[in-house]
C-alpha cells in the first residue's frame, strides 16, 4: 500500500521555513483535532516504504511534516511546535535533552530492539542518565563525489583538498549544513579534535571555509538538486551522501565516490520523543519499530545507499548489491570510520553563527 503524498523538496520547505510554515506531507492535523502520530523528519524519510510494518498495522502512514535541516526543526519546537517524535543526527541529541524538549524511549516496547548492531545504542549522544533519548536507525559516511570523465581521477590523490581546487572554481558543490562544512575543513586541516577546537584552530576552519567560499557554485541541501547539478556538468566535484552516487549510478552518468586519504566521518541518525509528544503513545513505538524492521533496512540500503542498524537488513541484499555500496562488511565499516561526536555547546553555536556568516558573504 503507497499513500499518496504531496512533493516538497528540500529548497521549498526552506521557503516555508523562512516564512515560517511546516508543510505536511501526509495529512494534516488541524487544531484540536484527536491525537494520532505527528512525525518531523527530513525530506525523502517520509516515503512509505520506510514504515511499511507501521501501515500495516494501523492502514495508513502518520502525519509527517518536513525540515531542511535538525537547526531548523529545533528551533521551531523550542518556538512552540509540537510533534511526537524526531529524526535527529546523533550528535544534535544533546542540544534537545540539555533544552528539556525530550523523554527517553523504554526499548523493551520494540521488538526488533534486539537485532540492533551492538555499538549503536551506547554511541555518544544517544544515552544520557543511563536512558536511551536516541534510537538509531540509519548510519553511513559521506565522501567525495566526482564527475569520473570531467575530473582524472586516476592521476590525483583522493582528496577532501579538491573541494579547495581553484581549476575547478564555480564548480564544486558543499553541503549547507555547518556540520558537514567543519568537519571536512577540519580533515584537510589536520585537527583532529573539531567538536573541541581550540582558538587558533576556529580561526583556521573559518579561514579555510572563507577561501573555500569564492569557488563553491552553491551549497546545498537538497540532494536532488545536487544530483541533477552533477549530472548536467555544472557540478564535478561535491561533498555528497551516498543516495546521489547511487542516483546518479541509476542514470549512467560518469562518477566515482572517492574515500579522501584524509579519512571520512560517519553518521547516524534515529528518533527522539518530545517530552510533550502530544499523540498516542504506542503509535510512537509502533512508528520507530517499523523503522527498524528488517525490510525497511532493506530498502534503505538498496534505494539509498545507508546503512541500516538492524544488522538482518544486511542478509537481506544480494551481495553485489552491498558491494556495490559499499556495505559488504558494516561492522567493519562502522569500527573504521571517525564516529562523528557533538560539539562542545558553546563552540556548536559559534561554529553555526561562523558558518551562516561565511555562505553569506560577511
């Protein structure tokens, strides 16, 4: 069963941000109306197929409202917006605990809780108080895409330094968020420690990210977008996840997904529940173990190109199809990437204020 939906990508529900509307993109909830399920996510995660168990139980998919980005989704619930749970990168986990906006999860209410890969509920930010705040879900790394036929990948080393090439300016591509942004500066840079960076070592990421500036065509943050830039040329090297190489795959288009000898970081995203999650509770269970069905892992990997925490997903993909991916060995692949960590707080919030200043200009 497939609900219809409306489509809204990420640059219009930018615009709606900015005039401060969330769109809903299965159903809306007027005011008053009897509790159900209100779910906040990001763009793309609200497909059908990634909660197939939740419409089979209950015959239809949950209300779901999109952001660009967690920055956005966080401010508009500290603003007043209510839902009941949300898709949150690992390491934003704290700014919305430290806030009183959640309430732990009791993981003995979700039956495929136990086929979780073991280092992912003990992941920094994903337990506070010896509670679990954060389920994980999904997980991958984000590396460097190329245009193969557009860029000789055989006679250069693979680099993070090539989003910095003054060859390739008004042609390279980064992504919007302030996250991905530093901690690339931070590889080439050599700092090791970003989500701890000392004086000296902001000053060189805002330097670095300023230079960068001048040679990025856009920074993105829809990936649609970043994969039809890539496809028609405008675009032939790009910080990307790995949907748009397995889109761009799909399409025939000439590229490589290059892992820069500075090494990469990885990611992991799962849901938080609103201390004041205004909907029925089960749903929300109901909800979040539909996302770690076996099947939805599946699709995640096959559609997208994530990683998935329910390590029976894996068993369930034809074995050219994660090598293709890259996740013929997730375990391997989880021990080998730099787990990416939050951001000393007050240092996130100049680093955010940082980044905003050097996209626009200032």
């Amino acid at each position: 069963m497939r609900s219809s939906r409306v489509s809204v990508d990420r640059r219009t529900t930018m615009g709606f941000a900015a005039a401060g509307v969330v769109p809903f993109v299965l159903g809306t909830r007027p005011a008053g109306a009897a509790p159900g399920l209100l779910v906040f996510d990001w763009t793309g995660y609200e497909i059908p197929e990634l909660h197939q168990e939740y419409i089979d139980a209950h015959g239809s998919s949950p209300d779901v409202a999109v952001y660009a980005d967690v920055h956005e989704a966080f401010n508009k619930i500290q603003a007043g917006f209510r839902c009941d749970t949300v898709h949150p990168n690992i390491w934003d986990v704290r700014r919305f605990y430290d806030a009183g906006l959640l309430q732990p999860w009791d993981t003995s209410r979700l039956d495929h809780w136990p086929d979780v890969f073991a280092e992912f509920p003990t992941m920094a930010g994903a337990q506070y108080d010896g509670q679990q705040y954060l389920v994980p879900t999904d997980w991958g790394i984000n590396a460097l895409i190329v245009r193969s036929d557009m860029v000789d990948v055989d006679a250069i080393e693979p680099s993070w330094s090539l989003l910095w090439d003054e060859q390739y300016e008004g042609r390279l591509s980064m992504n919007a968020e302030m996250e991905s942004a530093v901690k690339t500066a931070a590889l080439v840079l050599g700092i090791d420690d970003p989500y701890n960076a000392t004086e000296a070592e902001f000053e060189a990421i805002r330097e670095s990210l300023t230079e960068q500036r001048r040679l990025i065509r856009y920074y993105w943050s829809d990936p649609t977008q970043l994969g039809q830039s890539i496809a028609a040329g405008e675009v032939v090297a790009a910080w990307a996840w790995p949907q748009v190489y397995g889109d761009l795959l799909k399409e025939g288009v000439s590229v490589a997904y290059l892992t820069p000898r500075e090494g990469v970081n990885s990611w992991v995203t799962g849901f938080v529940r609103l201390a004041e999650a205004p909907g029925d509770e089960q749903l929300a269970y109901d909800y979040v173990d539909a996302w770690l069905a076996p099947g939805t892992g599946k699709w995640l990997i096959e559609n997208y190109g994530y990683g998935h925490t329910n390590r029976k997903s894996f068993d369930l993909v034809a074995a050219d199809v994660l090598d293709e991916k890259g996740l013929a060995d997730p375990a391997a692949m989880i021990a080998g990437a730099r787990a990416s960590k939050e951001f000393e707080t007050t240092l996130r919030d100049r680093l955010v204020n940082m980044y905003e200043e050097v996209k626009a200009g200032y």
